[in-house]
C-alpha cells in the first residue's frame, strides 16, 4: 500500500515538513556511492507499433516545425529555413506520440497514444526549449486532435470509449453502445481535476474511432471510426445447413482439388443495402439478429454549448470505407477528403484459384479516397484503378506496380482548393491529384503524378505553401523529408533520434511495403494486420487447391478424441483477423496453429517443433504469393528480418484492469471459477487448463516475453469441427461491440433482435459468437461449461450461473498482459496543483516498487531538461548528472514549486527507464553530462569533450534530500 506522502498537505506545510526533515534526516550513506557505482544500462525496448495520425504540424506562423518522435517519446521543434530544417529542440511527452498540433507558436499539444494523455507544451527562447506544463488524462489510446469552435479555442481528441481515466461507465456488456469517443476541451479553461476537466465527451455509434477533421471557420469537426467495418458478418457454422451447396448450405467446392471434403464452417453474409445476402446472393436475414448501420465519419457541432454530433442524417456518412485512416477538408469547396482501404472479405479464398475457379489472390483490399460531399453524399475513389485484377502475378519490378499508392495516410490540400496531397505508408510515395478530377473519376494513375520519397513509410504530410514545400514523416528511418512542390524532388531528409534496435528498423518494412510484398502493388501484410493488430473483420482465406496437413500437437483435448481427424484441411471457413502482437513464446500461429514448426522439428518448450515461433512466423512465406499476389515467396533472410521484428511487438497493458492491477470483486470471482473450477471436460477441467495463465512462464529459460496469457501453445478440440489452437485471451476487450445471435442448441441464449450495433464480428474462431457471456453458455452432446456429472464444478443452474458467467465474462475482459496497467500512465506536478495529483504520485511508485515499471520523472527540455530515475532499492530519485544527489520524493516535489519547475512523471516499461529517463542514447554517459560537455545526448557515437560548457556543477542537485 503507498505511504501517505506529505505532498497530499497544502504547499506551505509541506515546505515547512521538508525543513524539518532536512534538519532532522540524513542520507544513508551506502546511497551516495549507490550512485557513484551507478551504471545505466540500456532497457530492452519494447515495440508497441503505435499508428501514427497526425504526426507533424506547422505554426501557424510557418516559422516551426513539430514533428511526434514515437518511438523516442518527444516531440522534436525545427525552424524552417529556406534551405531545410534546423533542430531547436526535443521535448520529452508521453509514451508512443502519435498526433500534433500546434495552437499557437508557443503552445503546441501532443496526443500520446499509450500513455492515454495529451501533454501541452509551452515553448520558450523562440522553440530553443519548452517544456510540458499540464498533462491530460483522457480515454483509451488516444489517437488524433484539432482545434474548432469559434476562435478555434476547443481541442477535439478522439479516444476508444473505455479505459482507467474515463469518468463513465464504458458498459463492455451493453447492447447498442457506440466505442468512440471525442474529448472536448476548452483549451483556456483546462480544469483542477487531475484528469483536467473536459466540457463534454462526445460518444459516437462507430467502434474505435482515430482522425478528426476541423472545417476552415472552425464550426465543424469531422470524426472518423477506425474500424468501421463495411457490414459483414459471421453466420455461425450451427445455422448453416449441412452438406454443402446443393443442401443451401456452404457454396461450392465441397472438397479441396485431392477431393477431401472439406468440414462444415459457417459463411460470411454482407448487407447489401436490403438483404444480409452470401456470394451467390442467397438471402440470411433469419441467421442475423442484429443491423449494421454503417456509420462511419460524424458532423460535430463544435459551437455548441456543449459541442455535439449533428441531429439526423446531418450527423454521419455511411459507407466511406472499411478502414479509416485520415481526413482533410477542402478549405474552399468545404468537401472532405476521407483516406482509406476496402476490405473484400465477402469473397472467398486465398491461393491460385484453379479448382475453385476463383480466389481472393491480388485482391484483398482497394486503397481509396472517399469525397464526402453536400446532403450526405459518399464518392468513393479507387487510387489503382490502372490494376487489372484478372492477371495475377508479374514479376517486381513491373508497370502496374510502379503506379500502384497504397495504405493512403494524411493529407492536404492547397489554399485554392485545386491540389490534395496525399501521403502513403504502402508505396512510400506522395500521390499528387487534381481535385476535380479526383472527385469526377477523371484522373488517370501515372508515376507523373507520384513523388517518391527516401527512408519510406510516409505517415504524415505537412503544406507549407508559401516555401513551396511539402514535410512528410518517414515512419521506416523516423525521419522528416522536404520535397519542392514545384520541381517534385524530395530536397532533404531529416533524422531524429530513433532508439529501436536495428532488428525492428529492418523488419518494419516487410509489414507495410505493397511495393515489395504484391505484384499489383497494393497489398501487404498491414492491409489487414492495421499496424501489426487485425481489421476487426473475419475472412475465409481457405484454399481449394492446399493439401490436408497433420495436426503435430501437442494437445491438451485430442480432436480423435471427439470423432475429429487429427488433420487441418486447407478450407478451413471463416477466421477473425488475428493480431500479430504478443506472438513471442506462445506457439504455433493462426487460429488453428497450422503455422508451426511442428511438423519440423520435436515439440518442447520453449522454442522447439510447435513452440518454435519464428519457425511458426516463417511459415507465413506462402501468404506473399498466395494471398498478396506476389509473382513468388520472398528472400529467406527478408523473411527472418521480418520474423525478428514483429515477434518483439507487444500488446498493450489492458485499459479495462484497475491501474492498482488489483481486481474488482466480480473480476476476482470470475478469476476465482476460472481458474479452479472443474468446468470443463480438460484434463484438469478447469477454464485455465486450456487457457493458460502464468506470467512467469519460461522466464527461468531467459526468453525475451516470458508469460502464457491464455494459452501455452497447446491444441485442443472446442466443440467445432476441427481441431484449434487454445487461444490468448489478451485482447478481448477489443472485441466489444456486436450483440444478436439467434438460439442455437450449442449456444443457448436470446433470440431476441437487437438492433444497431457497431461490429459484425465477435468472438471465437470466426467471430460468430456475439459475447464473452454466449460463449461461456456453451453446451456440447450434453456437455459444455454448466454444472454435470463430467463437470461438477460448472456454472449452476438457473440466475446464480447466470451470476458466475458475467463475473468470468469480467474477469476476462480484464484478463492479464504482458505489461502492468500502470505502464504509459503518467501525470504532471505544477506549483498548484500537489493535492490533486498527489495520490496519483503515489500510485505511480507504489507499483514502481511493486516492479510493474520504471518510473521517470522529466522536467525542462533541451539544454534546461532535467530527468530522474526512481531507484527501488534506495527509494530514491537518480538524476540524469553524476554530480545530482539522490532525491527523495518529497525533496523532488518540491522542486514543481518552482516557476517552470513542473515534473511530469511517467510508468515506463520494465528495462526502460534508464534509456527514457536519464541516458537518452544508451551510451553510459548521463544525458545531464553530455549536455555540461558538449555532446550529444541523443547519440551514442557523441563523446564528452574536455572543456565542455563550463562548470557542470551549477546544473546538480547537489543536496541529498
């Protein structure tokens, strides 16, 4: 439990305490040579792959530049000068910064994605330094913000509708919720509370929402869903009739080319407008008990008091895209420009096509633009449209590719309305398009229109018309490009401190490059692995002309067991979308673990056969040519490059868990039956006998993610057709969203139709199942979950089992992560503000020392920033000079009291805190003493020099406290 530190006290108590402590304490002296012998050490970095928004911004004079340093954690200031960009300054923000905007030349705000926080920076000595004056607690993973409202005056921030600083209750269980969530805060009246006081939180019907757009008058403000879906859904295999086709059940082929029938799946049905309807156009509105209303990007009164979404159809478009990236408002015609992919999920198949007769190869996804127009009006706008898709797959390098913009990003437009940029992740490429030929379909694809750009991954895109120049941000090498509007040449190339291992800057590439993983030029990975994580949609990426492949095991339940082969054909059904984040030490790969090594090599733990991930990873070779439309597989070592960086891509730490990580008493009493109760027909026959839970597993064998969250690898056989892969459980909160599903006797419930709902797709293997509470209500040949002879520990009958199903459906939606709840959550010490986030200090070293993190504390930036480290062992503050004295908490609060002196104090991950806190580059050398030395913090080959800046000493601290 933390202390009750006196800063809780008024100000001028806590200085009189800390003057009587200083007379009456002293340091221990093993603290001082604690210090001394003080060596930082580098901290495993940890890879969130964050998607970046809005990455860049000018001030509104044109005279700085801001640019979000994701993955070194700040915000970095240039001065524009006419022949390139000059560093001023690098300011330490929150964790993974992914949106900037600047509302004056002095006060630019920074939306820091993992640490659910908006810092507000001021700048001072002309953008030479600045420092963070007030951090903002706001909802889950914050992705974008802009100023609106009359004077531009309101901050607009869309954020997921959950996590630990929301002040409402997300209602995860709730039927007809909208997931998105727009802060509103007037930017001059920021509030006392710790959180800061928004004047409303706007809730939109679409799931997580990420970009924002803000008319030229500031009236408007344009918010888009980010998984929007495009209205598909699952129709579960027990409401599909058997026997294929002919019997009105899955369309044809009902065998792969050897003529193994394949096993009974369900199907994936699209509402065409009128009808839930399949590929043949046959009609299942009696399988669907819920509607999709599509509504994708939202009219917000920014006026308003308070700001709110437009009444009627005024307040949304439907239909602009599966995936939304970014939006721009075309400052003269006032239409806005919507960046975005269509899924094809409605189709079927991966592979060559020859025996099915056609296949989804080539064709996953369209990049577009969509025009929102007057009245509602939606024009989408395919960028390939040079592509034929009937010929797949030339060889790399071909015309066809060289067009091809992919994974569109941010956008701009010229001042007259003519010109929209647009920047792409997937081409690295800025597409340059005519905006009425845009619009009227008009323009023809040409490598004249297209300005290719070095180091790649374009994300942000910045108009500083009268330089004639365009700044975009090149996630690959982290660096900010300059290209000249008027010759089209890319005119210099800025980098900023990048603190990756060269492991995860070489692998990045082969998620996001189309140019390089599809023949066509438009496809890769991250089409639908949305940065590393999934699409929120389900596919049937079956292939007729595979073969059957053994299942290699081992199992915790034998498919044989059940009547099941012990086989995986390749026309496996619909599969949701997995997340390729957090696949390090937990086995084989896709829902069925037919992606493994086992088949290879024998299976033990923790990296042999079935437990081999980057053997598992590799065998994702044949998706380039048979799902992307590859001409072939790529290289063996590009492969490995990729294996090696996305196996070190993390989950984040579960928002929907208390930040004390302790558990709520339904959340402990669903743990409590999930771990003991004998519930299920496992060998243990308790819920985690399958779905693992051990933070700790095979750390003793130094593996670099240690912990099972769900899962050990193992198979098992859950009530389908086949036989699966034991699931992790990690991000089951991200599933929230669709509710309806007819009464079927294998999952009893409601059939009850539930109206609009934001997602199609659920949970389990192929996302037909609505809720954690449906799923838990299984039943199987007389089996299932609830209390029998076979199961004596199962859920009871009648409203007390009702009562333990959504006590564990809480439990899991709060289920453990590789990271601590605590690691992002950051807050900010002023003079007047230590009453009110005293407790959250508090919290913050009490689960420091708890060892769920490493807990920093920045103030200043540039040549006035100062840091500190928390060391647990001597309980107190290490500063980033050797000549700083260790500070305790009390002495180090102090010093917010101070005019400019605010600290704001961030849970970093675990082997962090040295890198992030006080040895920016890993070198050994202390940021402070580089600084007094005249090197360069922010590289490691910079070395003291003799002479330095002068006395070094004038910047410690030199007293102990």
């Amino acid at each position: 439990m933390a202390r009750p530190y006196l800063v809780r006290r008024s100000v001028s108590s806590l200085i009189a305490l800390l003057v009587l402590a200083g007379v009456l304490a002293t340091l221990p002296a093993w603290a001082g040579a604690r210090l001394a012998d003080f060596k930082p050490r580098p901290g495993r970095f940890t890879v969130f792959e964050s998607g970046q928004v809005r990455p860049l911004a000018l001030s509104p004079t044109g005279k700085l530049l801001f640019a979000a340093n994701t993955p070194d954690d700040r915000l970095e200031v240039f001065r524009v000068k006419n022949n390139g960009l000059e560093h001023l300054a690098s300011i330490p923000v929150g964790l993974e910064p992914v949106a900037v905007a600047a509302r004056n030349d002095n006060e630019i705000w920074v939306v820091n994605h993992l640490s659910d926080s908006v810092s507000v920076v001021e700048l001072t000595e002309g953008g030479h330094s600045g420092h963070v004056v007030r951090t903002l607690l706001v909802g889950d993973e914050p992705r974008d913000i802009v100023f609106g409202g009359a004077g531009k005056n309101r901050a607009f921030i869309t954020t997921a509708h959950r996590g630990q600083n929301v002040p409402y209750d997300p209602q995860l269980t709730t039927p007809g919720v909208g997931r998105a969530d727009v802060w509103v805060f007037d930017a001059d009246h920021l509030g006392g509370t710790l959180n800061g006081t928004p004047i409303t939180i706007v809730t939109l019907f679409t799931d997580t929402p990420r970009a924002l757009a803000v008319s030229p008058d500031g009236s408007k403000v344009y918010a888009a869903g980010f998984h929007s879906g495009n209205r598909t859904t699952t129709i579960n295999e027990a409401l599909v009739p058997n026997g294929g086709e002919a019997a009105g059940g899955v369309p044809g082929p009902n065998t792969n080319a050897e003529g193994v029938p394949r096993p009974e799946v369900g199907i994936i049905v699209k509402f065409n407008g009128t009808h839930w309807v399949d590929e043949l156009n046959r009609i299942w509105d009696d399988k669907v008990r819920f509607s999709l209303p599509d509504k994708d990007v939202f009219v917000i009164n920014a006026n308003a008091n308070p700001p709110a979404q437009l009444g009627g159809t005024a307040g949304y478009y439907r239909g602009v895209g599966t995936i939304l990236n970014n939006m721009v408002v075309n400052p003269v015609s006032g239409k806005v420009y919507v960046s975005n992919t269509e899924a094809g999920n409605d189709k079927r198949f991966e592979g060559p096509g020859i025996f099915a007769g056609h296949s989804l190869r080539g064709h996953l996804h369209e990049s577009r633009i969509t025009v929102l127009g007057q009245g509602g009006s939606v024009t989408p706008r395919h960028l390939n449209k040079h592509i034929n898709y009937a010929v797949c797959c030339a060889a790399i390098p071909n015309a066809e590719n060289d067009k091809s913009l992919a994974l569109p990003q941010e956008m701009a437009v010229t001042s007259d309305g003519r010109t929209l940029y647009v920047a792409t992740l997937g081409t690295s490429k800025i597409g340059v398009f005519d905006t009425s030929a845009l619009e009227n379909n008009t323009f023809t694809p040409s490598t004249a229109d297209q300005i290719k750009v070095s180091g790649g991954g374009l994300t942000g895109l910045v108009l500083h018309e009268d330089k004639h120049r365009l700044y975009t941000l090149t996630r690959f090498d982290n660096s900010v490009a300059i290209v000249d509007t008027v010759s089209g040449a890319e005119v210099g190339h800025v980098a900023m401190h990048n603190p990756e291992p060269p492991s995860v800057v070489a692998g990045r590439p082969f998620l996001y490059d189309t140019s390089f993983s599809s023949s066509h030029g438009d496809s890769s990975c991250a089409s639908c692995h949305v940065n590393g994580d999934f699409d929120s949609l389900a596919w049937d990426l079956g292939n007729p002309d595979g073969v059957v492949q053994p299942i290699p095991g081992p199992f915790e339940l034998q498919p044989s067991a059940f009547g099941l082969l012990d086989t995986h054909h390749p026309m496996k059904g619909p599969m949701a979308t997995q997340s390729l984040r957090g696949m390090a030490n937990h086995g084989p790969m896709h829902w069925r673990g037919d992606r493994t090594g086992g088949n290879d090599n024998p299976s033990a733990q923790p990296d042999s056969g079935t437990f081999d991930e980057v053997a598992g990873f590799k065998k994702f070779q044949a998706a380039f040519p048979n799902l992307l439309g590859r001409s072939g597989p790529i290289a063996d070592q590009d492969m490995a490059a990729f294996a090696s960086f996305i196996l070190q891509v993390t989950y984040p730490p579960n928002p929907v868990r208390m930040l004390s990580n302790r558990l709520t008493p339904s959340q402990e009493a669903g743990r409590n039956f999930f771990v003991n109760n004998i519930s299920d027909l496992a060998n243990r026959g308790a819920c985690a006998s399958c779905h693992v839970l051990d933070r700790h597993a095979n750390e003793a064998q130094g593996v670099a993610a240690p912990g099972f969250f769900g899962t050990d690898g193992r198979d098992t056989f859950d009530g389908g057709t086949e036989g699966f892969k034991t699931p992790h459980l990690r991000n089951q909160y991200q599933k929230v969203g669709m509710f309806g599903m007819p009464n079927i006797p294998t999952l009893p419930g409601s059939d009850a139709f539930l109206g609009d709902q934001v997602r199609g797709f659920g949970f389990n293997h192929d996302g037909s199942v609505p809720t954690i509470f449906r799923f838990s209500s299984v039943t199987t040949n007389g089996g299932g979950f609830d209390q029998s002879p076979a199961t004596p520990g199962g859920f009871l009958p009648g409203p007390a089992g009702e009562l333990q199903k959504r006590q564990v459906e809480d439990f899991l939606l709060a289920f453990d992560s590789n990271l601590a709840p605590i690691v992002g959550q950051q807050t900010t010490l002023t003079k007047d503000n230590a009453t009110v986030v005293g407790d959250r200090i508090d919290l913050l070293i009490d689960r420091a020392r708890a060892g769920e993190c490493d807990l920093v504390a920045k103030s200043g930036g540039n040549h006035g920033e100062k840091g500190y480290l928390y060391d647990v062992a001597s309980d107190r503050f290490l500063g980033n000079r050797r000549c700083d004295a260790p500070l305790s908490d009390i002495s180090l609060r102090l010093r917010a009291f101070q005019d400019g002196g605010e600290l704001t104090y961030t849970c970093t991950p675990p082997g962090s805190g040295v890198r992030i806190g006080i040895d920016r580059d890993g070198d050994g050398v202390l940021d402070g003493d580089e600084e007094d030395a005249g090197s360069n913090p922010a590289d490691a080959t910079s070395t003291p020099r003799a002479g330095g800046r002068g006395d070094a000493a004038a910047h410690c601290s030199a007293s102990a406290g």
